[in-house]
C-alpha cells in the first residue's frame, strides 16, 4: 500500500494507491496553490481516511523529487523522510517530469518521442525530454522556452505558459500522485533517494564573508 505526493508545483496532490490491484483508493489535489505547509498533512491524512486505512497500514512512501521551487520541494520531502523514519517505511523518490513522462505514455496522450516542460517561473521552464516508452533521455535542466523552441509533442504546463515555443502540446499538465506510485510500482522511472532536485539555487542564500 503506497502513499504518493508530490509538492514540486504551485499544487499539492497526494494519493493512497494499492499496487497489488492497481487501484486508486484515493486522491486528492490541494484548493489553494502556493500553500504547501498548511494543505500537505491534511490531504494525506484525508486521502487516508477516504481509503479506509491507517498509517500503519502504509508499505512505502513516494515522494515527487522535482525539479522545483526550494519551499515547495522543502515541505514534501521533509514531510516523507519524518513518516519514513517514524512509521520504518522505505521513502522513493521520483523525478516529477518522469511522473508526467509515464502518464502522458500509459494514458495513450503521446507514442512518440516528446518532451515534458512545467513552469520554472523567471520565464523559465524546467524540461527533460524521453522516448516513446517514457524513458528519459536528457535533463531535466531549467531553460529560457524560446532556446528549445520545438514541433515535438510537449507534456506539462509549459505549452499553456509558451505558446509560441511549445506548439504541440499534450495532456497531462500537472503531476498527478497516483502516477507517482504508479510509476514506482510497475519500475517504469528512475528510483531516486528522497532529496530535492533544485536546479537552482535558492533565491536566499547566507552572505558571503567579507
């Protein structure tokens, strides 16, 4: 029984999914975007109360890694190593764009190679582009949407946010938590430990001694 979410986007989403029968037991997005400390706790613990289980009834964690804002990424990763530890779970991290990669595959939306952007703000997109498989090929980096300029059919937000730059795109936009722990389960993206994939620095850093 996995517990996924995910925190790299102004959304937070969460799901309990039973890899046994590939079931969704639950999921849930958060209303108020930008809020990922108020809204991440009670969405688990409601996804939990809509499948009808307890914390211990969890197997594993998956934890959407990024690429991502420092704040946002902060509270979902932080938030899965304290339940790994306190509740002896293992924690797996995913690539957020892999996530998309995966669903953007298996829901049928793309069969040919492609590329996922979202929104890195600065007028800026993070991207990694795959095969007609999901597998990733290159990136994730964080760039200008006018240098990578593309027909390829693109995954994510960033078509709506670049038009001009992403004239093709494809659904899903956002990243989706059961497909985090989908993507976990059937071993179709990259494992990664639980750290934050930044790209960035973040936009407060200590001062530099004189």
């Amino acid at each position: 029984m996995l517990l996924a979410f995910d925190t790299a986007t102004p959304r937070v989403c969460a799901a309990v999914y039973d890899a046994d029968t590939d079931t969704v037991l639950a999921s849930g997005v958060a209303e108020r975007p930008m809020k990922h400390g108020e809204q991440l706790a009670p969405l688990v613990d409601g996804c939990l109360r809509d499948a009808g289980l307890d914390r211990l009834d969890l197997t594993a964690l998956v934890v959407g890694v990024g690429p991502g804002p420092f704040t946002g990424l902060r509270v979902g990763l932080v938030t899965a190593r304290t339940l790994g530890y306190v509740l002896d779970l293992p924690v797996y991290g995913v690539c957020s764009l892999d996530a998309l990669a995966v669903e953007a595959v298996a829901t049928g939306a793309v069969a040919e190679p492609f590329l996922v952007a979202t929104d890195a703000r600065r007028k800026e997109v993070y991207l990694a582009s795959y095969d007609e498989t999901s597998t990733r090929l290159s990136g994730p980096t964080v760039t200008k949407p006018a240098d990578v300029a593309t027909d390829l059919p693109v995954v994510g937000a960033g078509p709506a946010l670049y038009p001009d730059a992403f004239t093709r795109p494809v659904g899903p936009t956002e990243p989706d938590a059961a497909w985090l722990a989908r993507a976990v389960a059937g071993e179709h993206a990259e494992l990664l430990d639980p750290e934050p994939l930044y790209l960035r620095r973040p936009d407060a850093v200590a001062s530099a001694e004189r």
